[in-house]
C-alpha cells in the first residue's frame, strides 16, 4: 500500500463526481497518528485535520488513491522567473514565513490569530495573507508556489524525476529510438491502485467506455499538472510522456487483474449480464438431449447481389438469410430471406417458419416436397441466439408468452454459435457464390467489369436457391464431425440431419411442441402500449378503433374521465392494424386504422415515423414565421385600440355621466345599423347609370316614415300610394333629358 507522507497528493473517488476531489498531506505527527491536509478544489479551503488510519483505511479499500504525479508542484529555474514577479514572490514570503514555520500550532483554528498579528505588523490586509497561505499549502510548500500563475509554470518536454524509479521494466517504448530519455516508468503499487480506480470509475460503468477512453480519462483526472489556457478554455497540463504510463501498461494490467464477470455485470448489469455474457458450458450438442432441445439461431448477409422483383430489374443489394438450426440433429427448421437487416423482424419471421409447415411453404415457391423431406414445424424448449437481434423486450414476451427459454451466446465464444456459423459457410460455398452477381473475394482490377452488374436473380428466385440448399443439407449432407452417443453406434444412425431427427423424435422425444400459425405470430409480434383518447386508440401518433372499444365506450369515458392505456401487439411493416390484448392475455381484438387517417394506409411504420418527423421539422421552420406574423397582428391590434382610446378620449362630452351613456344603448343600436347598412349597401346598377347618376348629382327625396307602421304599404284600389323606388328613377331620368 502507498506510504503518506508530507506533501502525498491524495485523491478521493466519488463516483458520478465529475470534479476531481484533490487533497494535499501537509503535515504529520511523530507518532504518525494524524494528519493535516488542505483541498486543493477548494480555492477557500482551511487545513483540516485527519488520522493516519483514516486515509490509509482509504487508500486501502479503493476510497482514495494516492497521486504519483503532484498536479499543482511544478519546477521553474530562477533565472526564468520575471524580476516583477520575483519581487512579488518574496513580498508575500517575507509576511508568512513565519507563519508557515510555526506547525503546528499555525493549523489549530484557535491560534489563527496569528495572521491577524502578521497582517497588522506588515500593514497588509488579512485575505492577502490567507490568500498566500492557501497558495502556499496548495503549491507543495515551497517558495516558489507564491509566483503568480505558478500552477501553470514548468518546462514542457523535459523530464523530471517522479516517485517511481529505477531501471525500466519491459519493452522499450518506440520513442526511445527517437530520444533515449523517454525509456517511461515502471509500474509500482501507487500507479496499480491508480489503474484498478480508473477502471472502476471510467470502464465498468454503464456508459460503456473502450478501454482507451478510460486510460484518456485516467491520465486527464489523475495525472494532470496544472493547467494551460487553449483558445480560451482552461485545460489540464499533462507531464511529458516518459514520466506517464503507457497505454500498453495500462492494458497489461487491466488483461492481468480484470474480474471479467464483476466487469460485465459493472458495464451491463446484472439483468444483461445472465442474458447476454453468462456461460454456456459444454458444446452445443452434449447440451442438447434430443430434437426440439436447442434451436440456434443467427443472421447473415448473403455475398450476392440480387434485382428487383417488381421493377425493370434495378440492383437491390444483398438480402440477408436467417437459419433457425435443431442443434440436436443439425436440421434446418426454419429458413427467412429477405432484405430485413439483422433485427428482430428477420427472426420472428425465420421463427414462425420453423413452426409452420414445409410443404405448404415450398409449395409458394413452385417446389414440391414430401412431409418426410423436410418434417419440421415445431418450436423448441430453449432458443440460442447470438447477441444481437434476439437481445431485445421482444425475446421476452417470447419467453414469457410460449415458455421458451431465450439464451444469448457470450462474446468471442464462436464455439457455441458455431452450428449455424458453419451452415452459412457452407451454403456460401455450395450455392451463393457461383451465382450472377455474387461477390469474389479478391479485389476487383481495373478494366474489370463490376461484379453487381452480373445481378440476375430476384428475392423470389433466390429463395428457391436457399429452400434447395436446406433440403440437400437436411437430406443428403453426411456430418463427418458429428460425435454420435453409444445408443446411436448402436442404431447404426446415419449423420444426416433428417436421421438424426427421426431418430431423436423416436428416441428422445418431449422437446418439441406445436402451436396454431395466428397465435405464434401474435406472440412474435413486437408489443407496445395505446393510449386511449378521445379521438380513438392512440399508437405512434396514428388513431385506432376496434368492436370492443365502440361497445364499451372507451372514447367517451377518455373525454370523460381522461386517456388510458392498453397492450397491443402490432407488426411494423403494415400499420393498417393493430392487435388489442387484455390485460390476462386471453382476448385479442384487430383494431382498424380510423378512415380519417386513410393517408397513412398500407405504409410500414418507419415511413409513418419519417413522415411525422418531417412534419414536425416543417412545423418548426415555419414557428418562426408563425410567431412573427403572431407579433404582427398583436401590435396591429394594439395600435387600433389606441387610436379608438384616443378618439373616445376626444371627443366623448365630458357633461354625459356614464349613466346616461348606456341608458339609450338600444336607441345607438339602431341608429349605428342604420347607418352601416347606409354604407353596406350593394349597387348592381351599369356603369353607365351610376356614372349618370354621380355627375347630375342628383338627390332624390324619400318621405322619411317616422311610425313602423306607416312601411306598410297603403293599397288604394290594389296600388300602392306611394311612388315605387323605380318610378321615381324614371321620372328623375326624364326631367334630366
């Protein structure tokens, strides 16, 4: 363990602390019993007093390391120190001098007032002298630590001598070809408690840092020196090279005292640990008792261009194929190709074909088989997957909802997920790679015709390839390697998959179970949650309603009472529907795509996303103009009302009360309607008469009706009294001639 001395650097570990806690020794008893340390984070810490017991206890259970490279203590040769700042320095070392001096007596609180006396016999205020102080402690106790921007004084790229010593172990670094003097250090204790904290701190964590961000990490917390100033942003001043470990160092030491499982439970949790990383101990076979024990599972990108099925043959790239493989008897259950990348799609689709039936799935691609070619439509007892598309929520529900279990392959164990590895191997090489537009796998020369133009076949064709390749390896492919038990040499069982399996179905039979096409698929589905609204069955922003939802009224009670949420299952690539399930799982209702959001039918559910994405980017380019024109109106409207104010102010009579002006309200009323319908009214007239009629400037008179009822017309022997409104126009229209 590291030894404190005075002036040991140490630093405490607080994990999820983003600043680096940094304490100085700055003194110690005869008898090693206590301490004094100062912080040096903290630009107004006081010592403080500690015991020994306290920071080695520390030191010793990972609390604390001890620093090999002091941050703040950096050398600086006299003749290049400035004259101004020389004399600085030995102003304020001639006022604390003896204060430093007086230890301990200087770092008991009740004797401080020393510093009032010094402050006073000097003339110079009592912060300044706390100030000196501080940079004294916190500089490594020396004169030198008084220099202004000391902390960022030294000579960058000469070596100093650092507590780690003696003849350097292990291969010379590449540098000291260039410059023998950057041989690096050794590593000693210090520095290993150092590593085992780093790595703690910056690699088993959940942010999941390779292993070279940690040692960044590392040097940037613990070996800094001060700091420098880099197009204004203060950062840490690292030492020289050879005064720091070596990121191979660093990496031997982690390979040589890593506790992997600890590590990886650290980084994944104890949850990701046991479903991607525990072990599988054994080989795949001797794992599993019979057929339907252990299915494997993995992906992989065919090395062949294909064409579009559906267009004039543009190249689509290269599809990828899912084998689902019995690792029992090494058959071929289950077979998807398709242009899904390795996700979850790909494998349920490659699952609900293990469990559907062959003949009628090679009878869709035009081949005819025999139930006896290719006798598999089961699930299994346990799932093998590598870590990728099976690792997910989905493979979950799978496991909850059909009791399968769901085991994930451990990193670089290439042995356990070996099985189907060797099958795409092997169907590489019997049938992908001499088809048109496979790819070589030697570098195309120049002048060479590109092999993707060579594409020929489409999905559709090249699915057929692959079901021909299952049944030749299901029926005919001798396994050489196959360990056969004594009850099997006994049987004279033939290593052909089909044998294996018929015999294992005979012999070892419990492992495979069989379930209706509609509900394996439900249960493959990925599920998600809806949110009932008001305006229908809410899902990734599009509306939903079902038989269930209109007979229980579930719209109604959500405007009601508020919005719910209820399980679904749905499949991305069609989003027309979505299936509701209840809570105990043993009802499912399809819930239909309300007719109002017809724009979004027949589309898969990544081009609903992209589409919402893109509205809500058009929706925030466009906030800026809406909010202006928002602007525009607001002071539009202010500046009507304050010319309406302004008027009202003017010419409102002072004398009328307010009571009298809102007594004939009624009486305004019809006076203000009369008035704008004066200024409303339509004239469909010619031009040429309302031109006529503005130069005479002519005015008719109209008998003013002062009773309602004197508008009622007055029939005098079926005639009106009054002349007509048109009759007097004519009359005008004449004297005007």
């Amino acid at each position: 363990m590291a030894t404190i001395v005075v002036n040991s650097v140490i630093e405490w570990i607080v994990k999820d602390c983003e600043k680096t806690l940094l304490e100085r020794v700055l003194w110690i008893d005869n008898c090693r019993e206590n301490a004094v340390t100062i912080s040096l984070t903290d630009r107004s810490a006081l010592p403080v007093w500690r015991t020994i017991d306290e920071l080695e206890n520390s030191l010793r259970q990972g609390e604390a390391i001890k620093r090999t490279i002091d941050p703040f203590l950096n050398s600086i040769r006299e003749e290049d120190i400035k004259s101004r700042d020389r004399e600085k320095r030995d102003k304020a070392w001639k006022v604390i001098e003896q204060l430093v001096k007086a230890e301990p007596d200087i770092y008991i609180k009740e004797k401080r007032g020393l510093v009032t006396l010094v402050a006073t016999e000097f003339g110079v205020p009592k912060r300044d002298v706390y100030t000196w102080l501080r940079r004294f402690w916190m500089g490594g106790k020396v004169k030198n630590a008084l220099l202004p921007h000391y902390h960022r004084c030294g000579a960058p790229g000469k070596d100093r001598e650092i507590t780690t010593s003696g003849k350097k172990l292990g291969r010379p670094r590449k540098a000291t070809q260039i410059n023998h003097e950057h041989k690096g250090i050794n590593i000693d204790d210090d520095l290993k408690q150092i590593f085992r904290v780093s790595i703690q701190l910056y690699y088993d964590s959940k942010k999941k840092r390779p292993l070279t961000l940690a040692y960044e990490e590392m040097i940037r917390n613990h070996f800094v020196k001060g700091s420098r100033i880099v197009n204004g942003v203060v950062s840490g001043a690292i030492p020289p090279i050879s005064e720091l470990p070596s990121l191979g160092q660093f990496k031997y030491w982690f390979a040589k005292e890593r506790d992997l499982k600890k590590s990886l439970i650290a980084r994944e949790g104890e949850r990701g640990f046991n479903l991607r990383h525990r072990a599988i101990l054994g080989d795949s076979t001797s794992m599993s008792f019979g057929p339907g024990s252990i299915y494997q599972i993995d992906a992989t990108i065919a090395d062949v261009y294909l064409v579009s099925r559906y267009e004039s043959m543009p190249i689509i790239g290269r599809p990828v194929i899912y084998t689902v493989i019995d690792v029992f008897s090494r058959m071929i259950v289950g077979l998807y190709v398709g242009l899904e990348g390795p996700s979850w799609i790909g494998a349920m689709m490659a699952l609900a074909n293990a469990a559907s039936d062959k003949v009628a799935y090679c009878e869709q691609y035009g081949i005819d088989i025999s139930e006896e070619e290719w006798p598999c439509h089961y699930l299994p007892e346990r799932i093998l997957a590598d870590r990728g598309e099976m690792i997910s929520s989905h493979a979950d529900y799978l496991s909850n909802a059909l009791d399968i279990t769901i085991t994930n392959t451990p990193p670089y164990r290439a042995d356990f997920k070996g099985i189907v590895e060797q099958s795409f191997r092997l169907s590489n090489l019997r049938s992908i790679r001499w088809l048109p537009g496979a790819v070589t796998e030697r570098f195309r020369e120049r002048g060479e015709k590109d092999h993707r133009l060579d594409a020929t076949l489409d999905l559709h064709q090249f699915t057929k390839v692959m079901i021909n390749t299952v049944l030749y390896h299901n029926n005919s492919h001798f396994i050489r390697w196959y360990s056969r038990d004594e009850f099997m040499i006994a049987d004279q069982v033939e290593r052909v998959p089909t044998h294996l399996w018929n015999w294992g179905i005979h012999k070892r039979s419990g492992h495979l179970r069989e379930i209706s096409p509609d509900k394996l698929k439900l249960n493959l589905m990925p599920r998600d949650e809806g949110v009932v609204t008001e305006r229908g069955l809410r899902f990734k922003g599009m509306h939903y309603s079902c038989e269930r939802a209109l007979r229980e009224q579930w719209f109604e009670r959500a405007r009601a009472s508020g919005n719910w949420k209820v399980p679904i299952s749905y499949d991305p690539r069609n989003v027309d529907v979505i299936y509701y399930r209840s809570s105990d799982q043993l009802l499912v209702e399809p819930c239909e795509l309300l007719e109002r959001e017809s724009r979004y039918k027949g589309k898969q559910l990544e081009e609903v996303r992209d589409l919402l994405e893109l509205e809500k980017i058009e929706a925030s380019v466009f906030e800026t103009k809406e909010l202006q024109a928002k602007v525009d109106y607001l002071s539009f409207n202010e500046a009507i009302i304050a010319e309406a104010l302004e008027m009202k102010k003017n010419s409102s009579p002072k004398t009328i009360s307010d009571k009298e002006r809102v007594k004939n309200i009624k009486e305004n009323h019809r006076k203000e309607k009369a008035k704008r319908r004066e200024d409303d009214k339509w004239d469909l007239r010619p031009l040429n008469d309302s031109e006529m009629l503005t130069n005479t400037q002519s005015v008719i008179e109209i008998p003013m009706l002062s009773q309602e009822n004197d508008i009622e017309k007055e029939l005098v022997g079926g005639k009106t009294k009054h002349r007509t409104m048109l009759e007097m126009l004519k009359s005008q229209r004449k004297e005007g001639s």
